[in-house]
C-alpha cells in the first residue's frame, strides 16, 4: 500500500458522522484496495505516483478571495481548501432552491443525502472511495418540482499552497425544475483535491451544468461528475479541461428513463507537462435515449492526455440514439495523445456511432493565412480557436462562453511560446 | 422474427464429421516429458528442445489473459493431448499415393482436392491434420522458382539456420501466455521462405483440421519473404462436432523484408459448438508481422467459427513506407463469441495502415472488436485510417467496440470511426419487393455489408466465404 492510500485509510477510521453508514462500506473497498499502475484499465496511461510526492502540510492560508464571474449573476457557494467560505458564498436564494452543507444538514436533507451518496455510480474508483469515506463538506442541492431557477449556481473550489480537499456534491432536480451549475475548480499551487458531484435529475427536468478543471501546473485534481436522467430529462454539460500536474475527471451520465436526452461537450487544452485524463461512460438502460458527445482537445509541448469515451447500450434499450466524436489536435514532437471511444451494444435497433482523429494543423489553411500576412504563430492561434470555439458557441449560457474566451486565447498564446 | 433466426441458425456445422483414423495420441497431460517426447517424436535436434523446454518454464510463471469480452469456461491444460498424428504416418508418405485414402477422403469431403482441383486451381497446399503436416503438394514446381514451402518440423531438420534467425523474432517467447504455450508445444505447421526477387509462382495455403478427441492443435507458422518478393498465402480450417471444447493455440509470423509483399488470408470455420454453446474450438492465436522498408502486409481474415475467438493479426510497421493492412469479416452466431482485431504499430515515416472491420452478430453471439493504432515519436507522415461497423440480426446478441488509438508524433494522421446498424425493414422491403425471398435478401444484404473485405480475398476464397456466409445466414430473417 502506499503512503497517500494507508494515510487516507487511517484518517478515514477516525471519521464518524451521519454519513459513517455510507462511507463503511467504501472503506471496506478501500481497505482491500490497490494502487493502479499500467495494467489497471482505467489508468493505463495516468500515473497517480504525484500524490505521494505532495506535501501537505496541517497550516494553510485560508483567506483568500475567490473572483466573481462579471454579469453571471449567479448564487455562489465557496469552499475554500475543503471549506465552506460562508462570508464569499451568497447568503440568499432563490425560492424553490435549498442548499445546506454537508456538515449542518437537517434530518429530510440528511435522509435524501443518505439514500443518494453514491448511488448514481455505484461502481467507485479508488479515488471516488477516497472522496466518499473523506468528504467532510460539500453542498446538498434541492431544486423544488417544477421551479425554474433563472441564477445559475457556482460552486467553487478553490486550494492554496499545501492544502488536501475533499468536497462533494448531490444535486436532486426534481420533476420539471429547471437549473443551472457550475462547478468550478481553482488554485494551481501544490495541492491535492477529491471532488466529486451527483446530479439526479427527475422526469422532465433540465440541468445545464458547467465543469471548469482548469486547475494547472502543481494542482493535482480527481474528480467526476455523475449524473441520473429520468425521463424526458435534459442534460447539457460543457466541460473545460486544463491538465496539470495530475488531473482526471470522471463522467458519468445514466439514462434511467426514456427519452431523455444528454448532450455533452468537453474541451481539452495542455500544455507544458500538463496531464488531463478524461473518463465518460453513458449508460443507456432504457429505449428511446439520446446522447451526443464532443469533445475535442489540443495538445502542446510535453503534455499528455488521455480520453476514454464509453457507451454502452443494455439490451432493453432499443431505438437508441448515441454519437461520440473525438477530435484533437497534436501541436508538438512531444506530447501525446491516447484516445479510446468504446461502444458496447447489446440491442440490436440502434444507430450508434464514434469516431476519433488525431492530426495537427491543416497545413493548407496555414499557407492561406500565412500568405495574408498573419505571422505563422498568429494563425496557428486563430486555426486553434476556430477549432475550440464551434463547442464554445454551444455553450448555452453566454456570459459564461465571453467569459471564457479570453483565458482560452491566454492559454492559446501560451501553448504557442511554449 | 426472433424466433424464426433462431430456428434456422440451427443448421448443422457441415465440417463436423469425424474420420476414422487410426492415430497415435498422447495421453492428456503437460509436464517437460511430453515435451521431451514432441520434440523426439520429431527428432528435433538439442537446441530445438531447449528453446522449448525455456518457454515451457516461462509459460509456467505466467497466467491467462482476462481482458478480453469473451467469457468461457476455465481451460484445464492438463486434460489436453498434445500430440496426435495419424498412424499411417508413422512411415511417412513419400508422396500421394501413399497417404491413408480415408485422410484423403476426408480432406476431399471438406473440399480441398489435394490433386486435380489443386492444379487447376494452383494452389500449393500443405494439410496439417491433428499435429502433423500430413502432406504438401506442389513441391517440384516450388522448389524450381526456390520457394521452401514445407512442414516447420522438416525446416527445423532441413533448414536449421533460416529457421533459427527468424523464429520467436516477430512474436517473442514471452509474448503472451498462449504463445508461450504454443512455444512449448507445438507440433507443427508451415513454413515457407520465398527467395530475393520471386514472386512465388503459386498461391500457397495451409489446411488445418482437428480430428482425435481431447487433443489440441498448436502450430506454428513462419512465413520469411525476402527483398522484394512476393506471396499470397491461404489458410483454412475445420474440426469435427464434439460436446468438449478444444484448444487451438496458433502461432504466425510473418517476416518481411525490404520491398516484399505477403498477402495472408484466413477462413476460419473451426467447430462453433452448439446452440447453447456447448464444445467447440478455443482459438486463441497470435499472428504478427514485422514489415521492413517498402514492405506491405495484408491480413484478410474471415471467422465464422470457434467457440470462442481471440485474435489480433498485427503489422509492425518498422520500415519507412512500410503498409499494413487488416480486413476482417466476423460473423458470430448461436453463443458463439469473438474478440478480435489488429495491432497497427508505426516505427517508420510515411506508413500507413488501414483496417476494415465487419462484424455481424446473430442469435446469442457477442462479437468485439478490439484494436491498437500507435503512432510512435518517429513515424514523420505516418497515416492510418479504420472503420469498424457491426450489423446485429435479432436482440439477444451483442456488438462491441475497443479501439485503443495512441499518438506522439504531430504529422501522423489518425482516423477512427465506428457504426452500428441492423438489418432494417425498409432495405427487407425493397428487397422483397423486387421479388427475392427474405433469405436472400439477408444475405444479399450481408454480402454487401462485407463487400470490401470479400474483395481482398483470392478468388477461390472469396467464393468461398461467401458461401460459408451464407450458409450460416441461412434464414434468418422472416
């Protein structure tokens, strides 16, 4: 065992709270648990060994101010190295929203927590153990039948220097509620987080939902996000991938109920010796589901990236619709791509279809911009953008797309220098 | 409609009668002593047996494979005969005339005329029944141009040194568990050299058949093409109908060097075993090729039978402008299950590969394909294009895919794609209203689904497939 895992184990045994019923079993796994090296599937090319080599220390510096989004105007919930920061998070809500923290929850919350910790994906990773017998504070989000709520929520996570977080989140959209969440994940200095959150989301229901992993250079990050569709729900998620140090993101998506509908973009941009790996899996379990997924990425320098893109169909899912697209781009001799779409298919009246390409820049449309007069770098941060911006349009929600824009041309210009 | 499919994929596997032959059969059982006595048996000299021994002791440290998405019952590897020949081999055949008339029966049953049809046809053919390579026709002629097309157990005699550089250099011993076995053991196979410059005068192909009970089969195949030759060589093979589940643990390398083409192409109609998946063939093979400068491989493979298929024919594309290509038609029925695909490794610049994968799944059938495109750091202008489609008949069958696709070099290009689809009424519809009965709508149907792979194959062989495609189609839609 190593250290990271037999301290994790240790601290564990010493965590009692209301959820203990829930983590006991997590611990037993996790007890009998192993590292993943190279023959473990799931992190074949992701070393986890950068997390023995953190330091955490006991003092950390908890005042720091996290940045607003200009124009989101949205309901924020701050944790600050694991911690709910009360005096930045927004003090009213909405009507038809209830939040409460993990730690002071009352007993309905603690009884909807209790029956749904864990139990959209049921199957953990090591690290997803680790979040569920650790997570000391995180947020339980209750959107009341048939609201809509017009504030998105932001949930932030935000590590200091030394810091070691484990947050966790349930969201519970009931039937015909509407909501927007972003979960937003900072702080580049040395630090170890576990965040993981859990969406159900009932008949009729629509989640627009936001993950920003862009925690870069010595954050190492692991996290996911789960989501339950019921039926007739509507997911739209966008996920933006910096990679850093070591930073693996999980999601997950369930249909549950027929005719939902699940549309996914991510978008990967490393540079430096940045590693993102992204895990997805959809589940169809029922006929009638659709899924599209995006996902597109480019990779610079010395960065590696890893992307498993699975969907599986169960054999009672007839009429399924589901596509997976996988397009990135390798900027240099020394960065590396692994990319595995996977399709699993057990009905037979289905179209599914995946497809993934590796490439780098058209050379033609360099020529064509060189050969206006753009500088050779200038055009590769346009043709970048381009590529990037089609998902960016998508976004649904606009302020958070403008905002965006500038630190994905920032991080452009710096792939380039690099 | 279900019910109908299920109904006719009932049909009789037509390979699966059992010849009387009297043979010589090892009792069941693995340790260095059966070992000692193969390679006696066919009095192999010192190193030979060492190499064996060393890969048997390896083998013993290793354990079965488990990723792969196929599920079957553990393999006792000690209630498997490792040898078993025909008894009138004993004084081996000097030529035809001499073989057992019921072998040769036989082979004449499953259709491979080892005379005439053979010379109108031009196909040089080397039969291995159970263990031992019963005959190879064609030699003179062969021989004339400078092609060695023998058994591997009389180029280990005749030709120790070709034998010696190139074997285990394409698939090392320690491969993977089934190799090493088949290291271990086997007991024969082919082996064919083709000289600098020549273009092998015939297509050359290789017949396999299980006959004894409890017995495996593990041969081993080494095909070396030098600089700037070429050959195209075909592969069959059929066993009996029998409840236990038999193993077949192949080996292939194929060794090309500077400028040389080899055109390697497979129909695989082991025993399926029955309906409820009881007996049939393991056919767990590790087939390779190492493809030097200029050099092009091309695996066709057509698998209709075995109960379970684990195979992965592979190029490793070493040499700058090297081409490797893989098509693959699987057809799975009953409980039949496979999982299979190609490696696609590139070393050199400017190689390209392409991959074409079938895969049609009926009745309980589970049908994946799994394979590895690698764009390695000096591959300047590599390409590599796949498509991997599936087609499901009826809803209790499965269709997977488990594309592993690896990048570090910017210039390479890599396409992946992937579709699933099924039979659909409106193209039974059409076809039925121009006048052409279900069943030949599906497999017309079919046929097209796998047309670009069909037309890789040789002729003879195509027609082939598509007869066995049809047979193992026959009725199931209504």
């Amino acid at each position: 065992m190593s250290n990271w895992l037999e301290s994790a184990v240790t601290r564990a045994e010493t965590v009692s709270d209301w959820l203990s019923p829930k983590r006991e079993a997590s611990l037993a796994l996790l007890r009998e648990a192993k590292v993943p090296t190279r023959k473990t599937e799931a992190w074949k090319y992701t070393p986890v060994r950068a997390i023995d080599q953190v330091t955490v220390s006991t003092e950390v510096s908890a005042s720091v101010q996290v940045e607003s989004i200009d124009d989101l105007n949205s309901v924020d919930l701050v944790f600050i190295n694991g911690e709910f920061d009360a005096a930045q998070s927004s003090s009213e809500l909405p009507a038809g929203l209830t939040v409460s923290r993990l730690v002071d929850a009352d007993d309905s919350a603690r009884a909807w927590a209790l029956s749904a910790f864990s139990n959209i994906k049921p199957d953990r990773h090591l690290f997803g153990l680790v979040n569920d017998v650790l997570a000391t504070d995180g947020a339980l989000i209750d959107v009341a039948e048939g609201v809509e709520i017009e504030q998105p929520i932001r949930i932030v996570s935000l590590l200091t220097q030394g810091a070691e977080a484990h947050t966790r989140v349930l969201v519970r959209l009931a039937e015909r509620s509407k909501v927007a969440i972003v979960e937003q994940f900072l702080g580049n200095e040395a630090s170890y987080n576990t965040g993981f959150a859990e969406y159900d989301v009932a008949a009729e229901a629509e989640l627009e939902h936001y993950r920003f992993a862009t925690q870069v250079n010595e954050a190492l990050s692991i996290g996911g996000s789960h989501f339950n569709l019921g039926e007739k729900a509507q997911l739209n998620s966008t996920l933006i991938g910096f990679g850093s140090k070591l930073s693996r993101v999980d999601v997950d998506v369930t249909h549950a109920g027929s005719h939902a509908f699940a549309k996914m973009n991510v978008i990967y941009l490393l540079d430096g010796k940045e590693l993102f790996d992204l895990h997805s899996t959809v589940e169809h379990a029922v006929p009638h589901g659709t899924t599209e997924e995006n996902v597109r990425g480019i990779v610079a320098d010395h960065a590696k990236v890893v992307f498993n893109g699975r969907i599986h169909i169960h054999r009672n899912a007839q009429k399924t619709l589901a596509e997976l697209n996988n397009r990135n781009l390798l900027m240099s001799r020394t960065a590396e791509i692994n990319t595995k779409p996977e399709l699993e298919i057990y009905a037979d009246d289905v179209r599914c279809a995946h497809g993934a390409t590796i490439a780098e820049l058209d050379k033609k449309a360099l020529y064509y911009m060189q050969s206006r007069g753009l500088s050779r770098s200038q055009a590769q941060v346009m043709l970048n953008f381009g590529f990037i911006n089609e998902l960016v349009e998508q976004m649904p929600n606009q302020v958070l797309a403008e905002w965006l824009r500038p630190q994905l041309k920032a991080r452009f210009a710096q792939m380039e220098v690099g | 409609m279900t019910e109908q499919i299920d109904k006719v994929l009932e049909r009789e596997y037509e390979a699966g009668f059992v010849s009387d032959i009297e043979s010589e059969t090892f009792d069941p059982g693995l340790n260095e002593d059966v070992i000692r006595r193969i390679s006696a048996m066919k009095e192999e000299p010192e190193w030979m047996l060492d190499w064996r021994l060393k890969a048997f002791a390896a083998w013993q440290e290793m354990v079965e494979p488990e990723w792969a998405h196929v599920d079957y019952q553990k393999i006792d590897y000690q209630a498997i005969s490792y040898y078993s020949a025909p008894k009138s081999m004993a004084d081996k055949p000097k030529s035809l005339d001499e073989v057992d008339p019921e072998l040769l029966r036989t082979y004449e049953k499953l259709g491979i005329p080892l005379i005439e049809q053979q010379m109108l046809a031009g196909v040089a053919v080397d039969a291995v029944f159970d263990s031992v390579s019963v005959v190879t026709t064609f030699r003179d002629k062969l021989e004339e141009a400078g092609v060695i097309f023998c058994p591997i157990s009389e180029a280990i005699k005749k030709y120790p040194e070709l034998v010696k550089k190139y074997l285990s250099t394409v698939v090392p011993m320690k491969d993977n568990f089934f190799a090493t076995l088949n290291c271990a053991v086997f007991t024969d196979g082919s082996f064919v050299y083709i000289p600098k410059g020549t273009r092998c005068p015939m297509e050359l192909s290789t017949y396999f058949r299980i006959n004894e009970q409890n017995t495996g089969q593990f041969e081993r195949t080494l095909i070396i093409a030098d600089e700037g030759s070429h050959v195209s060589y075909l592969e069959g093979c059929t066993a009996p109908q029998r409840d236990e589940n038999q193993l077949h643990a192949a080996v292939v390398e194929l060794v090309v060097l500077d400028g040389a083409e080899v055109k390697y192409s497979t129909v695989q109609n082991w025993y399926p075993g029955d309906e409820n998946g009881k007996g049939g063939i393991y056919n767990f093979v590790t087939k390779r090729a190492v493809c030097h400068t200029d050099a092009k491989v091309s695996w066709t493979q057509v698998e209709t039978g075995s109960a379970v298929t684990w195979k992965y024919p592979s190029c490793i594309l070493k040499g700058d402008n090297s081409i490797g290509e893989f098509y693959s038609v699987a057809l799975m029925r009953g409980a039949q299950q496979a999982d299979t695909g190609t490696k696609m490794i590139h070393i050199g610049k400017n190689t390209r590969s392409t991959i074409i994968s079938k895969g049609i799944s009926a009745g309980r059938s589970n049908n994946s394909y799994r394979g590895l495109v690698r764009m390695n750091p000096g591959a300047e202008g590599a390409r590599n294009f796949t498509q991997c489609d599936s087609l499901l008949i009826g809803d209790k069958c499965g269709a997977h895919t488990f594309p592993y696709v690896e990048s570090k070099n910017p210039t390479a290009i890599v396409e992946h794609e992937a579709t699933t689809s099924k039979v659909s009424d409106d193209q039974m519809f059409l076809c039925q209203q121009r006048g052409l009965d279900p069943e030949k709508a599906v497999s017309m149907i079919v046929n097209g689904f796998c047309k670009e792979v069909f037309k890789e194959l040789p002729m003879e062989f195509a027609v082939e497939a598509g007869k066995l495609l049809e047979i193992s189609l026959e009725g199931s839609v209504g």
